[in-house]
C-alpha cells in the first residue's frame, strides 16, 4: 500500500530529525524507538518490546546496507539517495531499515485502535 509506505517513511524521517542527541545515557535507537512508539501508542514500549524492535532494526540495517543496489534503494525509500541525507541526516539504507520499523509500529492494533 502506497499510504503506510509513505506513513512509514514520514514517521521514520521525523524520529531521525527530532532524535538525534544521544547524551542522555541511552543510545540514539534506543531514544528512537520510544519516541515513534509513544507517539503512535500514546505510552512507554516494554522492555520486550524495546528489545524485539532494536532486534529488528538491527536485521533490516545488515539487510538494506549491503543487498540492494542504489537504484532499488532509491525506490524503497521514495526519494533519490543524494536527498536521504539532505533530508534525514542518514544514509538511505538506515532511512529503509527506520522505515521497516516505523511500518511495524503502525501496523500494532494498539496503534489502529487507540483513540
């Protein structure tokens, strides 16, 4: 769906631009998953939730970093590479393993349902 591609790219691209100091003890992914989980489940992920989503990012980080070719990384992500750094910060494989994240977060019932 063209939508939660977009959602998730725009999600993913908001947690990196406002995120992005890590001198407050936790690191930086840490912050950034519980700051796109909160602001699409209004509260804190558990500890397992934490873990299983750094998991993730992790995976989908050695996946796009290497597996891809420019131009089909380009079309993950929905802008050329030469803007994901413009408009991120980060690199583009980071920008598509951000956004695998982002899609889970707001596929969640709990991100569905809440009111």
């Amino acid at each position: 769906e063209p939508q939660y591609v977009d959602a998730s790219r725009g999600l993913a691209a908001r947690v990196i631009r406002e995120v992005n100091d890590d001198t407050l003890g936790e690191s930086l992914d840490a912050r950034r998953i519980e700051y796109a989980f909160r602001l699409c489940t209004s509260r804190r992920p558990d500890e397992v939730e934490k873990k299983w989503l750094h998991e993730l990012l992790q995976s989908q980080r050695e996946h796009f970093g290497g597996s891809l070719s420019p131009d089909e990384l380009a079309s993950l992500v929905g802008v050329p590479i030469d803007k994901c750094l413009q408009l991120t910060g980060v690199a583009a494989s980071d920008l598509a393993a951000w956004m695998t994240v982002s899609r889970v977060i707001l596929n969640l019932d709990e991100t569905i349902t809440k009111s």
